[in-house]
C-alpha cells in the first residue's frame, strides 16, 4: 500500500530522529519504505539545499519571497521527481523530513508572508499530493533552542571555503538570527495548521522522552493504517 506520512516541528523538537526511527521500525516489518528530507533528495533540491545554506558570492541575504520559492521549488520537483512515481507505484511507504506545513509555518507564520501567497505557492508546489499523515512534533522553542543550542539553529553555512573574517558574517544567516518570536510564531503556526486539519495531524507532546515519543509515533501509525499493523504483528510472531 501507498502510505505518505510526514514529520514537522521546530527547531530542536525531535522530528528528524523520529523519521528516522519510524523508517527503521517500518523497514524492521518488511514494508517497501523511502525516506526523503526537504530540501534535499532531488539532485534540483540538493542544489537548492546548498544555495539556501551557503548563500551566494556577493549575496548574503535573499528575500523572504526567494526563500519561499527556493524552498518550493524543491518540493515540485521532489513530488515530480520522487513522491508521485513512488505514491503510483502503490506499494511504498514513504516518510518524509519535513514538507510543505513547514513552508507555511516558516515562511507563512515565521517571515510573515501572507497566507493565501504560500498556500497558492505551496498548491503549485505540491499539485495536491499531500501526506496522509503528519506529525506534529510540539515543543515550547526556548526548550528546543535550548537542546541544541543557538549555533546549529536552520541552516549552517559551511564556512571551510572563507576567511576567519567571513565566518562570523556569514554564521547565522536565514533561521539561526532569528529572534525568539519568530519561533513562537512557527510553532503558533503549527498549532493552527494541525487545529484546521486535526484527521492529517497527529500532535505530539515533543517535551516526553525520546522512545515515548517513538512509541506514541508508532502506536499511532499502526492504528491508522491497519495493513501495516498487520505487518508489525507478522514480524512480532
Ligand atoms: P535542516 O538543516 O534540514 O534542519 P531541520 O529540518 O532538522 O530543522 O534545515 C532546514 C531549515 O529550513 C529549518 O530551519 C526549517 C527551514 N525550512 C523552511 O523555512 N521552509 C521549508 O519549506 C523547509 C522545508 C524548511
């Protein structure tokens, strides 16, 4: 069966090493699984990963607009490239770091892009495939800046082709400046989202202990989607 679930969240919440998690426990069972990260997993979105990182020679700044179409574009051509050749061929679960609530989230609620802009972008973007079920992983952002602490917030540039000079101007480039409201406002944001679509969401408190997490995570997939439980028991035998 085809099954699309994605993880969201803010900085420090815990969503990447979930995916990850889910992934291996569904591969454990014997399922078809494909993980993919935003931006990334196209050779379009690696390069668009890199730009967004690194910024460009002589430009160190893109302007919110840019940064919502880089990030989307990606995302098109991940749905071209990957998602819908995956989701057609009806047999693969894919697990996916981060999607389009993260546009909206960041560059909707968090840069302050008027909704109906990043929805149009993000229909564009998606051409209506979106996940069966997302993961909102909830935590207050002081507790996950302060997990991972301010230096690896968003992107890092990577700094080994600059001068000492440059480094400390180009370090905390796009998320990592940001003040503290603009993760509030992510994470409101999430809240929103999720509120609006509480059947695609499932809330996780992300402040409970990693293998809680991943045991709620689980729990969760399994509930939903019955083939795949199925799957779980034939392996636990
Ligand atoms: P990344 O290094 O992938 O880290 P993580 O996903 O683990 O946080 O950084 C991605 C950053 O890009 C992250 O701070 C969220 C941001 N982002 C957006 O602003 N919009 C988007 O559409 C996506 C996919 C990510």
């Amino acid at each position: 069966m085809a099954v699309f679930i994605s993880f969201e969240g803010g900085e420090g919440s815990g969503k990447s090493t979930q995916a990850e998690v889910l992934a291996e426990r569904l591969a454990n069972t014997g399922v078809a699984v494909e993980f993919v990260h935003e931006p990334g997993t196209t050779e379009l979105g690696w390069q668009i990963r890199d730009i967004l990182k690194r910024g460009l020679p002589g430009e160190r700044e893109f302007s919110a607009e840019a940064e919502l179409l880089l990030f989307s574009a990606s995302r098109a051509q991940l749905v071209f490239a990957a998602l819908r050749p995956l989701l057609d061929r009806g047999d693969t679960v894919i697990v996916a770091d981060r999607y389009v609530d993260s546009t909206t989230a960041y560059q909707g609620y968090g840069r302050g892009i008027p909704l109906e802009q990043v929805e149009a972008v993000n229909e564009m973007a998606t051409q209506g495939t979106m996940p069966d079920l997302t993961f909102l992983l909830d935590l207050p952002p002081v507790e996950g800046l302060t997990r991972i602490g301010n230096l690896q917030l968003g992107f890092q540039f990577d700094d080994s082709v600059l001068h000492a000079d440059d480094v400390r101007a180009r370090e905390g480039a796009r998320f990592e400046d940001e003040p503290l409201e603009f993760h509030e406002r992510v994470r409101q944001g999430y809240r929103e989202l999720a509120a609006k679509e509480p059947k695609r969401f499932c809330v996780i408190d992300a402040t409970l202990p990693e293998s809680r997490v991943s045991d709620l995570i689980w729990n969760e997939v399994c509930d939903r989607f019955p083939e795949l439980a199925a799957a779980k028991e034939s392996v636990e035998q």
